[in-house]
C-alpha cells in the first residue's frame, strides 16, 4: 500500500477533504433556522436558497465526481459520441427555464416536498403516488452507488487500496448529512465547484501545451481511433439521430431524478430558478472542456486498464504530485455533494410517500424528519454495499435503468400542471407499460441505452428511454379515453 503512496498528493488531498468535512458539521448552523425537526428544514433548506447558492447547488448535484470521471473515459473511449453530455445539458434548461417555476410554485403552496406529494395532490391517487415515489428511490439508488466509484478511482490514484478509505469517506458523508440536511451539501458546493473549475480551467491550459498544442491531441485521439477500428473524432451519419435521441431523453429524464427536485423545491422562488436555467450553462462549458480530456488522454500515450482512470492517469503523468492531490480532492468532494443531495431526495420520498403515506400516517413533522434521516443513512449504506460486494458493471448497468426508469415519471408529475383531463389510472398504466416495456427492451439489448427498429428498408436506432416514454404517453391517452367515454369520474385532487 505504502509503495505507490504520493504523499505532496495525499497531503493536499486529506486537507481539502478534512475542509469540507468541518464545513458539512458547521452547515447546521449556517441561516440556522428554529428547528432542523422538519423536511422543510433538514429535506429542503427552508426554500430559502437564493440565486447563488441554488446556482452551486445544483451544479453542484448535477454535475457529479463520476461526470468529471466518466465523460473523458466515454470520450476515450468511444470519441465524438461521447459528447452527447452536451447538447442534454444544453437542451434542459428551457424545459427547466419554463416547467420548474411551475411545479416550484405549485410545491409552496401546498407545502409539497417530493414529486410524490405533487402527484398525489394533483390526482389524489395513492397508488401513482407510490409509483413515482418508489421510482425515484430505486433511480437514485445506482446514482449515489457512481458518485462512490468516483471517489473510489480518486482514492486509489492517490496510492491507497483496500476499502477502508472509502467506507472512512461514506462515514463522514453519512454524519455530516444526518446532522446537517441539504444546508451541508449546499455549502460545499461553493467548495466543490471552485476546485473543479480551477482543475478544469489549468488542465485545458497546460496539458496541450505539453502535448504539442490542441492539433496534436486531435491528431493523436484520431489516429488512436483509427488503429482501433471503431470511434472517431468525428460522428458518422448513422449516429446522429440516436446521438440526439439520447441527448434528449437524457435531457427530459434529468430534472426528474429527487436530487435535482430537491435542488429546484429548496429555492426561494420561481425567478431564483429561471435566472439559474440562464446561468447554470456555464456548467456545460465547463463539461465541454473536461470532456476533452479524453482525447488529451490518447495524446499523452496512456495505457489504462479502465476508461475509468484515464482522468487520473492524465492528472498523476503531466502534473506534480501536489496539484494531482487538488485534482483527486476535488473529485471526491465532487462525489460528496450529490451523493449527499441524492440520499436526502431518495429519503424525503420515503418518509412522505411511503412511511407516512402507508404505515404512520399521524407522524409529527419531527417523526416525519427523523425517518428521512435514518433512511438517508440506508440508502447511503445501501450504495456502498452495492459497491463494496457487486461488480462495478452492476452499477453502470442499473444506472442506464434509472434514467430510464426515471423518464416514466415525466408525465404523472408534468402534466397535470398544465391539464386536467388525464386520470390517474391511465397515468398509472402508461407509467406501468413504459416501465416494463422499456426495462425489457433495454434487457434484450444487453443493457445499452439505444434500440433499433427497422420499417421495411429504414432502420431508426433511438434512446430507450424514449422510447418508453412515447409508449407510455400513448398508454395513458388510450386508456384516459376509454375512461372518459365510460363516463368515469375524474380523481379529486387530495391537497396536503
């Protein structure tokens, strides 16, 4: 363990990472608020978050430590494919800049803190309730389980095996989180994305001028693609429409997942989200840059046994130990921020739409708070023994699931803000059929995330996801049709 120890690296790392540690505790007294007894408080902030801190936020839980690791290792790997990340983060934020103030204001009204309490306040239908919540928790499940890969590779860059590091690491996220609720992943995302973008901004800078300028890594990341016999710097024709089926997909599921909920429920008002849909590209910049450090990565000649280190390869080759050690430290903290904000999102769900909705449904506001505590917990220890026992595939693969999965919630919590005419039992079987329909098909094609259907001579290759989101919605209006002209009633919207 001791023999590949970088102790400048290490250095650097512990004191960043002792840092936000000392932050997370403090955060339960930043705009200390009366009590943290109350999903309000510890689950949302109090809804007080403004402009800036919303901006860190959710960046900060949207562009994760396994981002920062895993776009450059796609890029590697695959070329020019592997930029899909950037038209999703591009097309999102007019769906966020027009949709979210909606639900935003739609959830302070009637005091709704989880997609869950908004559809069953829309439909008043326990079951689309249970849906959508149970959905959410098992999307992010595999989420958080990536954010520890994410650390885990920055760890072991560093020269320290085993697991011990890591499960040191989830112990202080755990506490920190349990203490402090979403005030603590909210201020170290100040932290966070500071070091990214210093990371980000000097490696753009410095590692082409070490490789012979920006010509010669794209030279260099062709000629590698070349030699393989698949990718390219370029895409072909046959990609472009699945590159941007899965641009979009990924686009529409993205605000779906509880994380990013939690982000837009914390804020303190709509305008507070549509300066954000303005601002928060600046992220996608930041993205675009990062990603190139995939192709860097065949430039400077790296030989990995994993996509995955191809990032850290780069850092611990071109750069001193020290500013590598910045680099790691700023991956795992990178890792902190959404794993944090994804347990509590996975646990609001829980406590309101599962805990309170079927077993306690008298729970006090403090009892209501202290199970999404204990459950964030679980969810953490859930995520870190999925990691620790299960392949790493494992994970990937039920991540590609969860966006899917997640999509199928899209219109349960989205269309009833600007109609009134679907039910809740055609909601429910078009969430069940994508559901179902799309996890099989994305089964049959071994777990990728695009199919291919073939009319007569033409073959269309789209997103999955999609595709089970346009059964879906076509389930739902069939069915809500045959049960407007049996004269069924619609349900009565329950309120909270």
């Amino acid at each position: 363990m001791t023999a590949d120890l970088d102790i400048p690296a290490l250095s650097v790392f512990v004191f960043f990472f002792l840092l936000v540690t000392v932050m997370g505790f403090v955060a339960a007294r930043w705009r200390r608020p009366e009590t943290l007894a109350h999903l309000d408080e510890w689950g949302l902030g109090g809804r007080k978050f403004g402009t800036w801190i919303t901006w860190f936020l959710i960046g900060g839980d949207f562009y994760t430590a396994y981002t920062v690791i895993a776009v450059p290792a796609l890029v590697y790997a695959v070329g020019a494919y592997g930029f899909f990340a950037l038209p999703y983060t591009i097309i999102v934020y007019p769906f966020v800049f027009a949709v979210m103030p909606v639900l935003w204001q739609a959830a302070k009204d009637k005091g709704y803190v989880t997609a869950g309490d908004v559809v069953y306040g829309t439909y008043g239908s326990r079951s689309l309730e249970l849906a959508v919540a149970l959905t959410g928790v098992i999307a992010t499940m595999p989420y958080i389980a990536l954010q520890l890969i994410g650390m885990e590779v920055a760890i072991k860059a560093l020269g320290l095996h085993g697991e011990v590091p890591l499960i040191v690491a989830f112990l202080v996220l755990a506490f920190y989180t349990y203490s402090s609720g979403l005030r603590a992943p909210a201020l170290i995302a100040f932290v966070k994305d500071i070091m990214i973008y210093i990371v980000v901004l000097v490696a753009v800078a410095i590692v082409p001028s070490k490789l012979g300028g920006y010509g010669a890594v794209f030279d260099a990341a062709d000629a590698a693609f070349k030699a393989k016999g698949s990718g390219g710097i370029l895409l072909s024709s046959a990609q472009i429409l699945p590159y941007a089926s899965l641009a979009l997909g990924s686009a529409l599921a993205a605000f779906m997942y509880p994380h990013t909920l939690t982000g837009i429920f914390a804020s303190s008002g709509g305008n507070t989200i549509r300066k954000n849909a303005v601002l928060l590209p600046a992220y996608t910049l930041l993205l675009g840059l990062l990603a190139m450090l995939g192709y860097m990565g065949h430039a400077a000649g790296l030989k990995v046994t994993s996509n995955n280190d191809v990032v850290p390869a780069l850092f611990k080759t071109l750069f001193p130990g020290w500013f590598a050690g910045f680099a790691f430290a700023a991956i795992a903290i990178g890792a902190l921020v959404p794993a944090a904000v994804m347990s509590i999102g996975a646990a609001n769900l829980f406590s309101r739409n599962v805990w309170k909705a079927y077993v306690n449904p008298n729970v006090t506001p403090s009892g209501e708070a202290q199970v999404a505590k204990i459950t964030s917990m679980l969810v953490k220890i859930g995520a870190l023994v999925a990691i620790l026992v299960l392949p790493t595939q494992f994970a990937l693969d039920l991540q590609l699931l969860g966006g899917l999965w997640i999509l199928q919630t899209l219109p349960a919590l989205i269309f009833g803000l600007y109609v009134s005419w679907f039910r809740a039992p055609a909601l429910l079987a078009g969430w069940a059929v994508g559901f179902v329909a799309g996890s099989l098909i994305a089964w049959s094609d071994g777990l990728k995330p695009l199919h291919s259907l073939t009319f007569g001579d033409t073959k269309l290759t789209l997103y999955t996801g999609l595709l089970a989101l346009a059964v879906n919605i076509v389930v739902a209006v069939v069915v809500n049709a045959v049960l407007t002209l049996g004269g069924r009633t619609p349900a009565v919207a329950a309120g909270r």
